[in-house]
C-alpha cells in the first residue's frame, strides 16, 4: 500500500485556504439583495407631454447618493444581483389648490422602474414613470402642479419614501 506524506506546513496552508474561501462565500451568499449603505431616496422629475417620468437616486443617511460599484455587493453586479422586479413601489399623486395639498389623483405603482445612469456621473439611480392618462382630472385645482410621495422597499430593505413639492403633474 502506497502512503503519500505530505509536510506538515502544506496541510496548515490547505487549510488556511479553505477557510478563508468559505468565508468569502458567507459573506457574499449573506449580502445577497442588499445594498451597501442603502437608507433613503431623493427624487426628481421631468415632466414630460404624456407622462411624468422620476429619477430616484439611492442615498446614504446622510442624505448622499450612492456611487455605482463602490462596494463588492453592488445591485445589477456580481452575486448580489438586484432586479427591478425586487423592489416594491408605491406613488400617491395630490393635486393642489390655494397652495395646499388638495385632492389624491392617482394612487399606485410606478411604471417601468429601471436601473439608470446619467452621463458622467457614477450615482446609483433608477428611474421610472407615472403615465398621465392615469392621473385623474381635478376640476377644482387652481395649478398644474401637484404633489407626488413615493415609496420604495425590497424583501430586505426599506420602506425609504420621498415627497416632492409643486412638481408638474398637469400639461400647461
């Protein structure tokens, strides 16, 4: 029978290896579909003819956006992927009348939320879109603007929302 004898340091070393492998696998697998420093959100939006179209930027707590790829457990990369399809959202639209909130005028998910990037900047941001056909007239507004408040989560995150204030949400 053959006996293969291997020195001692190389059994010590095989293991050390090993060891840290799997600890590099436990820390990825646990991070899965979490966002490094992920808490809050700021929005924008461009109003546009037959929708309003968002841009949310993911924050820090202090209120700073996120940077693409600054961290190994970054969404759309790697083995933490984050799709679309894993965040909740919600949208309340008001529309407004003596400078006050006066009337919900659409109430509900937002549409064809993506990830983005704008030219020439590194911020994490998803956009997405409120079709106009679906906010509801408001006869007794005295302004196209209006206020929108949305709210976003994933199983592991969140709820994070933000309010915008006299934004467009009727054409002039």
């Amino acid at each position: 029978m053959f006996r293969f004898n291997l020195p001692r340091k190389f059994i010590l070393k095989g293991r050390r290896i090993a060891f840290v492998g799997i600890c590099v696998l436990a820390m990825l697998s646990c991070g899965s579909g979490v966002i490094q420093n992920f808490e809050g959100i700021q929005l924008q939006s461009d109003p546009r003819v037959d929708r309003i179209d968002l841009r949310i930027y993911l924050v820090d707590k202090n209120g700073i956006p996120l940077i693409w790829n600054q961290s190994i457990l970054s969404p759309s990369v790697g083995v933490s992927t984050i799709s679309e399809a894993d965040f909740t959202t919600s949208a309340q639209v008001y529309s407004m009348r003596n400078g006050v909130q006066h009337k919900k005028v659409y109430d509900g998910r937002l549409i064809d939320l993506r990830w983005s990037q704008e030219l020439n900047r590194l911020d994490r941001l998803m956009t997405a879109e409120i079709p106009r056909y679906l906010i509801e007239e408001d006869p007794e507004r005295d302004t196209p603007l209006g206020i929108i408040t949305v709210e976003i989560q994933t199983e592991k995150q969140g709820p994070f929302s933000d309010t915008l204030e006299r934004t467009a949400i009727y054409k002039y």
